[in-house]
C-alpha cells in the first residue's frame, strides 16, 4: 500500500484500479483515499503477459486479473535436453516427462520426479512413510522392497525391522509379524518338521509347513489305559492324571482331598471349611458341595433302596442318590376308602378322603384352617358356610389348582345363603343395616309387608320360603292408596325400598296392557309403569316426602354402593337373575327390577296387539334430568353385565318403572 501515489482530496487521477499484493486485492483513488474496488485482481489489457516478482513471488497479468505465475507462463520448454529435470515455481514443483512439463503431487514434492534414471529407489520421506520409484510412479514401500520378494528361498528367515519389530517369511508368500510363539521358540524351519516345543505356559506346538500349531490337550495326553494307569502329564497350568483309563485333572480341591472317581464315591471331604462329596455327574464324577440334607443326613447312595430315615420328627427318603423330604404316599399306606381317622406325618395331620382330593390313592393334609373349623373341607360339605371370629369360610374346589377342596375366605353373600330353619332368627349386618333370617310365609290373601321391623320372624315379606329379610326403621305411607314404603339409608340418602306401585288409568303393566285392561285379565299386577307425562309431566308422582331422583343423586348411590364392596362393584345393589330369587346380590334390599320398560312401538301401528316389554332383565328407570329434545327425557340403564349409563334419548311416550328417593 505503501508504494501507491497519494491520493488528494483536491484533485482527480485517472488511475486504473490497482492490484495490491500485500492486501490480495484491487483498490481506486476516490474522494481523498485509496478505497476497495469492486474489481479485484484486475488489470489492463495492454498489461497482458507483463510479470512482476513481488515478495519472492512471481505474478502474471492474464486473462485480465492478475495472477501467480506457473512453469506454463514462461518460455521453460521441455526437450531432450532437458527430460526428466526439475523446476520450482511459485512454491510448486514441475518436472520436464516425456509428456511433456507436468506438476508434481505428493510425494513427488518431497521425493522428486519418479523417472527411469531412479527406477526402483527406496525413499523415506520419515520413519513412517517410505517409497520405492516404480514405473513413474512412487508407491508404498512394502516388506519385499526392505528384504526381497517372500518366496521359498527366504521361507522361515526372520529379519528386524526398523519399526523395532520381528518379521518372518511365512509359507504363505508372505511377510508377517512374528507371533509370540515364534519370538520363544524361534521360527518353524524345514530342519524343525514335525518337531515339538513347549513353552513356558506348558503350551505344546508342532512344527508343520513352516508354522506353529498349538496341539491339543487330547493330542498331548494320549489315551489313559491300563499301562500308563498313574501316569500325570502337564498341559499348560494343569496337572493330569491317568485314572480308571480317564484323564483326572488336579484341580485345587483333588489336590488337598485326592481324586473323585468311582472307586471314591459317596466320599466325604472338607476343603476350606466345607464339605464335600463325590459323586457321579450323569458324565464323570466330581467334588461337589454338600447340600442341606446331606449335611444333616449323610450321603445317599445312588444304586440302593429307597431309604426313610426319620429325624426331629420330619421323615426323608433317598432315592436315586438324591435326599428329599418324604412324602405321604412312601410312608403311608395306600388310601383305598373314606377314613377320617387323623394319622399324623411330618408333624402334619393328615385323614384318608379322596373325595377332599381329585385322585384315590392319596391322603389328605389338614390346613391350619381345617384345624380351627373342626372339620375338613370334601365333597359332602361343598358350599358349606361356617363363620369364625367375624370371618367368614366356605367349603369350595379350589379354582387355582382344582385338584383339591379346601375352605375359602367368603363374604357376607356366602355367610345369607345359610339362612333356613336352623337359623331363623339370626340376626345379620348387611353391610348398612340389620336383616333378620325369617320364614317368610305369604298366603294369597296376604298383602307383602315391606317395612318389616324385624319382630315376628313368620312375616310376609317379599317371596315364600327363608331368607334374609332387612330392619325397616323409616317408612313412608302414600297417601292415596295407603301403600306403605320402607326406606332404607344408604350413606347420606335415603331411598324407598321398592318400586313405585300407584295405580293411575294410564300407567301399564309389564306386558304392555293398561292397567285397567289389566285388571280385567290378571288378578294381580306386580309392577307398574308410567309414561313420561304422568311421572314427570305434572305434579309429584311419588309419595309425599320423596321424588324421582335425578342424575346426580343416582352417582351418589353408585358411589357409596362402591365404597362398600370395590371387589364386586354393583353386584350386590342391583340383581342380576330375572325372577328375583336370591342369588347373592340385592344384599341391600332396595329391590331394584331388572323388568325393562314398556315400548310403545313394539308392535306395528293398527295390530290389535298391545305395546310389549322391551329388554327384559335389564334395568331402566325415569330420572328427574331432561332429554335431548321436545319428545325426549332421561333414564337410567343397567345392561346384564351390570354396566351402567345414563340416556337422555328415552320417548316421553313409552313407559319406564319408577323408583323414589326421600327429600
């Protein structure tokens, strides 16, 4: 920059832009200073072929910019004279080949042109990078270029590299690095053929075909017989041994107790404070550790008898070299009929009854809970219910195994089902209130009592026979017909324990006739239903003191009633059979109907037919909630499976059951 004239403020140049070597760019004299132009590298046409060494470096004006100079861009040309000799320009190396100058490439710049005059020199550029000239061309200098070609001549010769490592002439044409085998025992020559060497670690090598083959361990033995019977031979770390015309190896244990074989079988030994025996493997024999009961029995021979041996108590049978803990049927006799004589074994009790058991033949141990119920669970007693301390059991196959009875863990349901003559009177909580076992006695006169307060155990209430009948400590009486409803308190609610049963005209029976028709056909009718008109349309349609409950009052019964029994969900408040028999579930007597509802539709319009029943043994009942459109309302619904959803697309004009909650 320095060399460029100055550049006034006051006054113009008509300088070209100027290409500054220093800086590798162009510059023009505007306003005052020397600024970058746009141009770089440029220059004139009338500079063309001008040259200029700047720095040790030679540019060129070619093409219009300025450049650095090559060996092409002066009269340098290539002959005879001049074949094979090398220029340097710019920092670049050229050489004069007989297609003419070309530019060196690695490693020409380090070694020089690769011609005729040096065919076959071996070149180092460092320790690790060396060349040999070849046919114009410098190429990795191998082994054979070091110490000749690798072939029968030099088969075996080891030579010392200058990399400091051993390499050898293998049988294979080849140089290789010299294994650690060859370094201890030197190389495999012809003079060796066949020969063996052993080297330090006990590893024995064959000399074959110029290498080394480690030889086996069998190869090396040999066959243990009857001549060299006591022989002991080292291979590698090891110690053998001929024995019983077997290769005994002298591991640390056979050296401090002696050799496991047959002749020493069942003997004991102790190596490091445990005890041993040796034994057969299925294979061979070996030391092994004493198990459990060996220790506390002794060693069991593998050809005898079955042995029992008693000891604290506890029988143990050997049997094919192994202890185990012996069971009924090796001591016991035979079990050929039901004998509940107790017989004890291994401290346990056991009774001869196959029927306690799914094969004959076998004796049946009593549990602990057998011995606090007094008796054994069989298949006299199946389902038998026996309550213990506020725990209830009953006599069932076990599901697990199902080869055996045994007495299960019940539930309330298990412990209602005992309700009969025997046990009339019995009081029992539910799990929300008091029932009473009653023999319920209902002659066709006689009017269901459903607020039953638990006194005259003769009553009747709900269906004949025995059952579990609930304490009734609230009723409401309707007004208009002197129905009388017992409530029952689940939780924070209180619902009417049963269906409504008000008579209205218009309301229909479960067969799908009005009730007046009714009437005129049956004696009775069990179930009432209501469209939407007369249960929810107008006034109240359920006793003073309660209404028909809305969604959100049914969740809360859902919810307590899960609160009660999360294993069983909703079987115990909704039944689950279609005729209402006791089958374990309406524990809580609020005696839902799985009864359906009364579709109107379920004949063609113009049949003579009456509307029927629609989804029999299904569960539904008009809720307080709105429906989805002018025509339609809200009901509950339980499917079979006891699954529960809340509908709001039921029609006003068919008819569901309706059930009461207290205000």
């Amino acid at each position: 920059m320095y060399e460029l004239p100055d550049c006034k403020e006051d006054r113009s140049y008509n300088y070209p832009s100027v290409y500054v070597v220093d800086r590798d760019s162009s510059f023009s004299c505007y306003g005052g200073k020397w600024t970058g132009s746009s141009r770089a590298h440029s220059c004139l046409d009338d500079e063309a072929g001008l040259k200029y060494l700047v720095n040790d470096v030679v540019y060129i004006c070619k093409g219009g910019v300025w450049t650095e100079a090559t060996i092409f861009d002066t009269d340098t040309k290539c002959t005879k004279e001049n074949l094979y000799e090398e220029y340097e320009m710019n920092g670049l190396r050229y050489a004069c080949s007989d297609d003419g100058m070309v530019k060196l490439s690695y490693p020409a710049t380090q070694l020089g042109y690769c011609s005729p005059k040096i065919e076959g020199r071996l070149a180092e550029i460092d320790s690790a990078s060396a060349y040999v000239c070849d046919n114009f061309s410098w190429r990795k200098a191998t082994m054979n270029d070091y110490y000749g070609v690798c072939d029968t001549s030099r088969y075996g010769k080891v030579v010392k590299h200058k990399d400091g490592k051993s390499y050898i002439c293998s049988t294979k044409s080849y140089w290789r690095e010299t294994t650690d085998t060859e370094k201890e025992i030197g190389a495999c020559t012809a003079a060796l053929e066949d020969s063996v060497r052993v080297t330090e670690k006990y590893y024995y090598y064959e000399c074959s075909y110029g290498e080394w083959f480690r030889i086996r361990k069998d190869d090396v033995l040999g066959k243990c017989s009857a001549t060299n019977e006591g022989d002991t031979i080292q291979y590698e770390t090891s110690v053998y041994k001929c024995l019983e015309n077997k290769w005994q190896e002298f591991d640390p244990i056979s050296r401090e107790l002696g050799f496991c074989i047959k002749a020493n079988a069942g003997k004991k030994g102790v190596y490091h404070d445990t005890v041993y025996y040796c034994r057969s493997n299925q294979v061979s024999y070996a030391w092994t550790v004493a198990n459990e009961f060996e220790l506390l029995l002794g060693y069991c021979e593998k050809d005898s008898r079955m042995q029992i041996v008693n000891k604290g108590n506890v029988s143990y049978k050997c049997s094919n070299g192994n202890w185990s803990y012996a069971e009924e049927n090796d001591v016991l006799p035979y079990c050929k009929r039901v004998d509940s004589t107790k017989v004890v074994f291994n401290g346990h009790e056991y009774v001869c009854d196959t029927t306690a058991l799914k094969y004959n033949g076998e004796w049946y141990a009593l549990t602990a809970v057998d011995s606090t119920l007094g008796e054994y669970c069989r298949t006299s007693i199946l389902e038998k219910v026996v309550e213990y301390k506020d725990t209830v059991y009953v006599c069932r196959l076990d599901t697990a195994t199902k080869d055996r009875k045994k007495w299960q863990v019940g539930t309330v349901v298990d412990l209602m089902k005992t309700c009969g003559k025997d046990n009339v009177g019995r009081r029992l909580f539910n799990g929300v209130d008091t029932t009473v076992c009653i023999h319920s006695r209902c002659s066709e006169k006689e009017k269901y009592d459903y607020a039953f307060d638990g006194k005259d155990t003769n009553a009747c209430v709900n269906y004949g026979g025995y059952l579990w009948a609930q304490i009734v400590r609230e009723s409401i009486v309707d007004s208009r017909d002197a129905e009388v409803y017992g409530v029952v308190t689940m939780g924070t609610q209180k619902w009417l324990n049963r269906d409504l049963y008000y008579i209205m005209e218009s309301s229909y029976t479960g067969e799908g006739y009005l009730i007046t028709d009714a009437y005129l056909i049956h004696e009775t009718v069990f179930d009432v239903y209501y469209s939407w008109k007369d249960a929810l349309g107008g006034s109240n349609i359920c006793p003073k003191g309660s209404h028909i409950p809305s969604r959100a009052e049914w969740e809360t019964l859902l919810e307590f009633a899960r609160s009660l029994s999360p294993t069983n969900e909703l079987a115990y408040l909704f039944p689950v059979d279609y005729y209402g028999d006791y089958r374990g579930d309406n524990l809580y007597r609020l005696n839902f109907k799985n009864r359906g509802f009364v579709d109107m539709d379920y004949y063609p319009p113009g049949n003579y037919h009456l509307p029927g029943n629609a989804k029999n043994g299904e569960i539904f009942y008009w809720i307080s909630d709105p429906g989805n459109s002018d025509t339609t309302a809200s009901v509950i619904h339980v499917d079979k499976n006891l699954k529960v959803e809340f509908l709001d697309t039921a029609l006003k004009t068919d008819a569901y059951l309706v059930h009461c909650i207290a205000d």
